[in-house]
C-alpha cells in the first residue's frame, strides 16, 4: 500500500485521491446476495480499521469511502483497533453499526450488511 492510501484528504481538506485508488485492499471477498452481507479479510497490523471499514462499505454500495461520515461519529475507534490488535489471537468478534451498515470484526475478517 502506498502513502496517498492513507492520505485519504490533502491539507486542504479536498479528497486526495481518485475514484478508482482504493483505501486499501482486501482478500477473498464474499457477498452473499441474499442477505448483502460482504466478509472480507484484512490485516489488521498494516490497515487501520478507520480505513478499511469505510472502504468495505463504499466498494459495497459503489460510493466514494469519503462521502461516508467518520467512524469516531459512531465508534471509538482507538479503542476498537486496541480490542481487535491486542487480541489477535483471540476469538473476539466486535460489532456496530455504522453509516447503515452492521459491522462485525475480528483479528482477520471484517463483515459489513445493510440494515435497512
């Protein structure tokens, strides 16, 4: 992943990427088209969960990850990262609801499904 994925806003506050760069990648991405939810893997080490649940949500519903309002509106982010970071080896499974969506986390995966 390079620098401009994290720099997801320049310094002026305009999106400081284009359409198609994405905010990170994922791996064995599934949608269960009955239900919508989408299961994604993800390294939790490398990509800050602020990034890769906004991501997951706008590849879903094909809008642009920084149209979605923050994370830390809904979430204490921080504190998530430290849950799912410090119990990676652990069966801990974080949940939440965010910009119309369940979220469910672990060490490994990252699921998202419309709720409404």
């Amino acid at each position: 992943m390079d620098e401009r994925s994290f720099a997801a806003r320049g310094n002026d506050g305009n999106p400081g990427m284009t359409a198609t760069e994405r905010l990170c990648e994922f791996e064995g991405v599934r949608t269960d088209s009955g239900t919508g939810r989408t299961v994604a893997g993800y390294d939790c080490e490398s990509v800050p969960l602020s990034l890769a649940v906004p991501e997951l949500i706008a590849q879903c519903t094909d809008v642009d990850p920084i149209a979605l309002p923050p994370m830390y509106d809904c979430v204490d982010v921080d504190a998530l990262e430290r849950v799912i970071n410090e119990r990676a080896g652990c069966d801990v499974t974080v949940s939440f609801r965010y910009a119309g969506h369940a979220v469910e986390i672990d060490a490994e995966r990252l699921a998202v499904q419309p709720t409404g």
